[in-house]
C-alpha cells in the first residue's frame, strides 16, 4: 500500500518525509504505519512498515538510522549503517544513503539540511529536549561536520498544537523560572491550566540558535486521528498503548 509523507518545500531537493499512519500492516490501536520498536504492536509488523519505510526512503532497511530516544539533548553523529541504537534524541551525518530517522507521537520531529555543505540532521524535540537544547545541540554537531548556520533549513513536523496541549501550574513556572519571557507561549485554559504552544517554542529556539530559515507544517497530532499517533490522545481515551510516527531525511 503506498504510503503518506508530509514534505515542505523548504526542503526540496533533499528526499524527506513526515510519515502519516497511511499505508501501515499494523492493526488494532495501533492500525497503520506504526514504526515504534518500543510500543506493544507485533514486532512483525513493525519491521514491515520500517521496511516500507526504508523503500520510501530509497534506502535498504539497515540504512535507517534511529536513537534510542530519552528526552535528552543528546546527538549523535553516523557515517555509516548500525545496529546500536544510542540514546540519544537526534542525529547527524554527511554520509549519503543514510536515512536518519526520528519517532514521535506528539512530540517535535525536526528535519534539518544544509544543502551546499551537504550535512543533514534529524531531532526528537518534546517539551523538555527542547527547554535543555537538543535543536541547538543538533546545529552545533552538524557545523562541526561543515554545515554553516545561515544556510541550515529546519523543519518540525506534526506536533500537538496549542489548543490540544494543556498544562498545570507547575510547567508553566518551570518555562518562567527559566525565563520570564516564555510566558508568551502559554494561553489562558480552564482553572489554572494553560495551553502550551510547543511548535511556536521550537521555532523560537531554533531561530535564536541561527538557524537560517525554520518552519512548523502546522499539522495536529492530536486532533487527527486518521493520519496521526497521539500520546496525549491515547490517554485521554484510555488506550493501553500508542503507535509512533517516524519522520525520515536522508542526502
């Protein structure tokens, strides 16, 4: 079954994909193109969709390359296919024929690329990776490999939007204690909740590292259930388990 990959133009050029739950052998709450090697799907079924993936990518499936991610802002940097999976939640390399690979499930996954110096990269950014600096951390290691700033893209991919992701107190005074400033990616919720803008904060971050052009597809994990996984979402329908999306870039 032919897949569904979210592209941005900012991109053009170099084959990337946000990949969609369309196209998948996994069944059940998992149904579609769930990759997650760490969810409870079939293992069987994984490594068909991962494989799908992988000729999507135009790459065998031992070129995806994946981190075990935790949250961190850890990268690492490949040059060649690897069975270890570091933890570590991003990715760079200069090696063509590699498929770096991200999984998220309303967490940020950002795609970078400097075309000209040839260097990509490929980030797992949630609310934490990205307040402790994972997307500066990933343009720090790709300028190490000859990318230059001004002349990276960045792309973050489906994420939970602002009004699906809502927040207690204590999260918010966290973003404050960091910086006062970040009371503007919080709106008013019920009580004394409020809802977190996490794309408008990865684009600040990225922007403020300098990187030379940022931008969110603007697609909901949350409020579409057809296309997209949801962490939040299986919680709040009280699911036992969730798919994961993968996001892939290769030079």
């Amino acid at each position: 079954m032919t897949l569904n990959a979210i592209t941005s133009d900012a991109l053009d050029g170099i084959r990337h994909g946000f990949f969609t739950r369309k196209g998948g052998a996994s069944s059940g709450i998992y149904a579609g193109l769930n990759c997650g090697t760490g969810s409870q799907d079939l293992r069987e079924a994984v490594g068909i969709n991962r494989a799908r993936v992988a000729v999507a990518m135009d790459v065998p499936p031992e070129a995806l390359v994946s981190v075990h991610q935790i949250h961190s802002p850890d990268v690492v940097t490949v040059d060649g296919p690897s069975n270890d999976k570091p933890k570590a939640d991003a990715v760079v390399t200069a090696t063509p024929g590699l498929a770096l690979t991200i999984l998220t499930a309303d967490c940020q996954p950002v795609l970078f690329a400097d075309r000209g110096a040839g260097v990509i990269g490929a980030a797992h950014a949630g609310w934490k990776g990205a307040m402790d600096g994972v997307l500066e951390a990933t343009l720090e290691a790709m300028v190490a490999l000859g990318a230059r700033r001004e002349n990276t893209t960045a792309v973050i991919g489906p994420s939970i939007s602002q009004r699906a992701y809502e927040v207690g107190p204590e999260f918010f005074d966290r973003f404050l204690d960091m910086d006062p400033d970040y009371g503007r990616f919080f709106a008013g919720g019920q009580g004394d909740r409020v809802q977190f803008d996490l794309p408008a904060f990865g684009l600040h971050k990225l922007r403020e590292a300098g990187v030379g052009h940022a931008e969110w597809t603007r697609h909901c994990t949350y409020s579409d259930p057809v296309k997209f996984y949801s962490y939040r979402r299986s919680v709040h329908e009280k699911e036992a388990d969730y798919g994961r999306l993968i996001a892939a870039i290769r030079l």
